[in-house]
C-alpha cells in the first residue's frame, strides 16, 4: 500500500476517487495534519499501490474487500480507530468501512456520493447519461481497461473535463495518467468497477437487516451535480445513520480539488467534534465500570 503520512493527534484515513490518487488530498491533507494524524492512501491497486491476482474474486473486488485490505494496513500501522473521509469509489469504500467494522471507525465523511444502492433504486435516464464510464467499466469483457490502456491521457483528461475539472492543474493531471499506464492500474479499475453487483448485495442485505452507520457521518456534494439527481442526499444517508450532517457546496465533482478551503473548513471541525465525542463517551464508560 502506498500512503502519504503527516501530522500528529487523532488518526483520520483519506480515500480518493477515481479517476485520481491520494494526490487529490494535497491541498487539504496539510491543514489537517495540524490537528490530526493524516493518511492518504492510493486505493488498493489503484495510484502506487499493489493488488494481488489472490485478491480479485472472479474477476471482481468489491468495496467491502477494499475496506478490509485498508482497515488490516491501518492495524500493522498501530492504529485501531481512527476517522476516514473518501470521495467518489472512496467515498464508498468509507461508508462500507463503517457499517463492517463499526466498533473501529470514529467518524466518516463522504464527498459527492450516495449509497450505491439509492443509485441504483432511484435511476433516471439523465442520470445514466452522466454516468456512462460507470456501465461502460461494469461490462464483463475486458475490452474497457484494454481501450483505455491504449491512450491513459485522452481518457484521464475527457473524465476529469466532463465531471468538472478542468482547474485541475496539468502536474496533477499526468500524475493520474502515470498511475492510468500501470497494467496492474488497469486490471483493478475494471475488477472493482464489474464488483456493483457486489456492491449492490451488500448494500441490500445491511438495509435489509437493519444495520445502521453509528457514529457521525459527514455528507458534502457538489451543487447542482449527479448526487442531487437522486434526491436530497442528505435525507438520503440519514436513512443509513444515525448522526448525519453536512450540505452542498458550489463547484463541481472534485470538491478537494477544486474548493479546498471551503471543504477543509467543513472537515475539520466535523473531525473535531467526532472524535470529543469519542473520547468523552469512553471517559463516560470508564466511570460508569
């Protein structure tokens, strides 16, 4: 796993989104390692980071798997709880990180998704249009990632263009075209992409038993973008936790990218206040033993 570490205090994991690495958080991981221990990582097999053949279940990974490969590196790390913030595939990683291993996740924040689910529940043909890399990468064959790898660059820059980006700086931009190159890159995007099925399974069967997102959770989505065509998100995830906050912010799919300020001022007092209560509810069960 490839992870950028900085800062000290209450440890919070950053996950990024596709098309993109943990460099997406650069302009929002300095601030926070003020108050916090800040890691970001590349997405298993995604960036810089390694996925083993072992870990594709034919043909597929799922979010679920993802969380768990990221929540054992976060134990060889030390670090038993800790906060997780994603955005887009990350952003799904993170709320599936929380229902799977309540008792070591603290606070989550999820940026410009709802659960995969309530997509697929509440799809439109508009909505579909703008989500057409999403059916294309779930094809069975592998004539996607083969298309792409043949030129990673057009590919980066349409998706990045076409969801809003294009403030992204060009140094960023090939920096997502290197990890785009990779064959092993490659192999993992349409793994995890063909994994919605999956994805879809789990989500019904936590709903259908009633499993809930316990600590706080954070919603933040682009204004006017993909996630409000299915609804108001945020009464959305608020069918899926308990503490649910958060709200719309101008700009468009890449919000760490493109309003870093804006996003940090939301995070981190969120964070904050997450992991006061944390501390305070063991304090409280300390005194109660």
């Amino acid at each position: 796993m490839f992870l950028r570490r900085a800062g000290s205090g209450p440890a919070v994991l950053l996950l990024h989104g596709y098309p993109e690495t943990s460099l997406a958080w650069r302009k929002i991981a300095p601030d926070l390692a003020d108050e916090f221990t800040v890691l970001a990582a590349d997405l298993p097999g995604y960036g810089d980071s390694m996925l083993f053949e072992t870990a594709i279940d034919d043909g597929r990974i799922s979010k679920r798997a993802m969380g768990r490969i990221l929540a054992d590196v976060m134990r060889e790390l030390g670090i038993s709880q800790f906060g997780v913030v994603g955005h887009d595939r990350g952003a799904r990683v993170a709320y599936r990180l929380a229902l799977d291993c309540p008792e070591r996740i603290r606070a989550v924040g999820v940026l410009d998704v709802i659960p995969i689910l309530d997509m697929a529940e509440r799809l439109t043909y508009d909505a579909a249009r703008q989500m057409g890399h999403w059916f294309w990468l779930a094809q069975s064959s592998m004539a996607p990632e083969t298309l792409i790898g043949r030129d990673p660059g057009l590919y980066v820059r349409h998706i990045i263009e076409e969801w809003g980006g294009s403030g992204i700086e060009r140094t960023a931009v090939d920096e997502y075209i290197r990890c785009m190159r990779k064959p092993g890159a490659l192999r993992t995007m349409g793994a995890e992409y063909r994994a919605d099925r999956l994805d879809l399974e789990q989500d019904e069967a936590d709903r259908t038993a009633g499993c809930r997102i316990t600590c706080p959770l954070l919603a933040v989505w682009a204004e006017g973008g993909l996630a409000e065509q299915f609804g108001d998100p945020l009464a959305i995830w608020r069918r899926w936790g308990d503490r649910v906050e958060g709200g719309a912010l101008a700009g468009g799919h890449f919000l760490m990218e493109e309003r870093p300020r804006e996003l940090t001022d939301l995070v981190r007092p969120f964070l904050r206040d997450a992991f006061q209560q944390s501390a305070s509810a063991v304090a409280l069960d300390r005194t109660n033993g």
